[in-house]
C-alpha cells in the first residue's frame, strides 16, 4: 500500500468508506454530492487529487445502474483531475451474476461494466465474493476478490452453536470455497447442496441429500440473497432432516419484495449481512478486508 493513499467514500458507501480508513489509518477525502431538479448527478472533491493515490469505496448495491454512474463520475473526475492512482473497493459488483451469454443475444453485462471501469480510468479493482470468479479473469487491470465469509463464520462462532455445520446451499465453485473457508474458521465440518435455476423463469429447485444434522446448529452461507428463494429452499430441506437451528449469512443482503419473510417462515433463525448492502441486518463489516488486503 501507499503510504500517502487517500480513501473516497462514495455516495452509496459513506459509512463504509470511513470505516475503510479507519481500518487502514488513511485520511478521508471530503466530497460533495448532489441531485439536481431533474435527478442527474453532480460530484465534486473537495480535497487536491492532482499526484494523489486514490482508494475509492462504493458497492453497487441497488439501484445498481445509478450508484454505477456514480462511481463513473468519481473516477472520471479522478483522472481528469490527474491522480496519480486510482484504486477501486466495490464490495458489490453489480451484474457479476450476467458473467456468460446463457440465451441467444442476451447481453454480457459483466463485460459491459469491465469496459467502463476500464476505460474512465482505474488502476485496480477489489471486490467481495463475486459470483464467478471468470469476471475478473477478463479484467485487464488488477483485479481481487476477497471473501467476508471468514467474517460471517466469526459472527456465528460468538453463539455458543451446538456441534454447527455450514452449508452452501448450492455447488459451484466459489461457494465451495467460501464454505471451506468458514468451516476452517469455526473449526467446522461444512457440506453443501446442489440447485438448478431455470433460465427461462427464473425458478430454483434445490436437491435434498442425506446429512447428518440431526439436533445440530446448521449456518448457511452464500454470497447473495436477492428474492430468498434458495436459502428458503434449503433451509426447509434442514429442518426436514433435523437441524436444531438455521441460521443465514450472507455477504450481499439484497432481500428483494418478501424475501425476509420466506426465508424466516422456512425456519431461519437469523439472517446476517455485510454493510456490503447496509441495511437494519448488516452486522458484519467488509472493511477490515481492504485493510488485510493492502497491508498484508
């Protein structure tokens, strides 16, 4: 890390973006934003960027394509105004779920969000949990993911659970990796179930298997829960098996319509996440990622 690197909270990560440098012991760049009557954005640093390291924090959270212009905005200006670096921490990276071409003509909006950040100027990209790691393979800038789920898997160890497993409530790669991770944190065992989406309607079907939960504390974890539909799913297949108690951890708590409800009706003790999403449930900060990763 630079010493003299500066950190700018973003519009849609203010909070975060403070505890970002506070975590690295940075200062925090003043900003000035506003609307105007007819919605568009107007941004402005209030601090000299010319020769500056710049560590801009904001997650894309919904309303993902206004927080993205936002973003567009501080880096343009950033580079316009001749910083000497400009670093980006998106915990969220908005359309990382849109990473292939599934159905004819549909449109790679990953990609699409790639060729902005790269082309307005950035240097570097972090993010959190991305939903596939192929996105930011296809980056021609550094770009890291890091993983909250030791985070989340030291939340849960605080709760006195009773002989827990964590689950991944599907089988892909990253969230394999993100449960082993945890596991390794709580001193767990960890296993995971299989889904299907369908890519037409969107509907999920997730497969039972045998577990061995009977009487045990059981800890979902999942990068993303949008409409609540696959932790629901899971979390009803554990009980059905005999699990204590569920609980939900998740890094991007978006929690669309009655997601909340569905997943508590299923049986879900409590649902945790990140300040990724900041919200009334985010019990959980990101920053001290950024921090590890740029003083290791």
């Amino acid at each position: 890390m630079r010493y003299g690197m500066k950190v700018v909270g973003g519009p849609s990560s203010q909070e975060l973006g403070r505890r970002v440098a506070e975590a690295l012991g940075l200062p925090l760049m003043e900003t000035s934003t506003k609307r105007f009557p007819d919605g568009e954005f107007y941004f402005r640093y209030l601090g000299g960027v010319s020769g500056e390291d710049l560590l801009i924090v904001q997650s894309l959270y919904p309303p993902q394509d206004e927080h993205l212009l936002e973003l567009l905005a501080m880096i343009h200006a950033a580079r316009d105004l001749a910083a000497d670096s400009i670093t980006l921490y998106i915990p969220y990276l908005a359309y990382s779920r849109q990473d292939e071409r599934y159905l004819a003509g549909e449109c790679v909006t990953s990609d699409l969000v790639r060729s902005l950040l790269e082309g307005v100027g950035a240097d570097a990209l972090y993010t959190v949990d991305i939903h596939s790691i192929g996105v930011l393979k296809r980056y021609r800038i550094p770009a890291y993911n890091l993983t909250a789920a030791g985070e989340l898997a030291r939340y849960f160890a605080e709760k006195g659970l009773r002989d827990p497993l964590i689950l991944a409530p599907d089988d892909e790669e990253m969230a394999l990796e993100r449960v082993r991770h945890a596991a390794e944190v709580m001193d767990a065992e960890y296993d995971y179930f299989r889904k299907e989406r369908d890519r037409h309607t969107g509907e999920i079907k997730t497969y039972a298997k045998e577990l061995s939960v009977g009487g045990r504390d059981v800890v979902i974890i999942d990068d993303i829960i949008s409409t609540g539909r696959t932790t629901a799913n899971a979390a009803r297949i554990l009980k059905e098996l005999g699990a204590a108690r569920v609980y939900a951890g998740v890094t991007h708590l978006l929690l669309r319509g009655d997601a909340l409800q569905l997943i508590e009706a299923a049986g879900v003790e409590e649902v945790v996440g990140t300040d990724s999403v900041p919200g009334g449930l985010s019990r959980v900060s990101v920053a001290p990622l950024i921090a590890e990763a740029l003083n290791p």
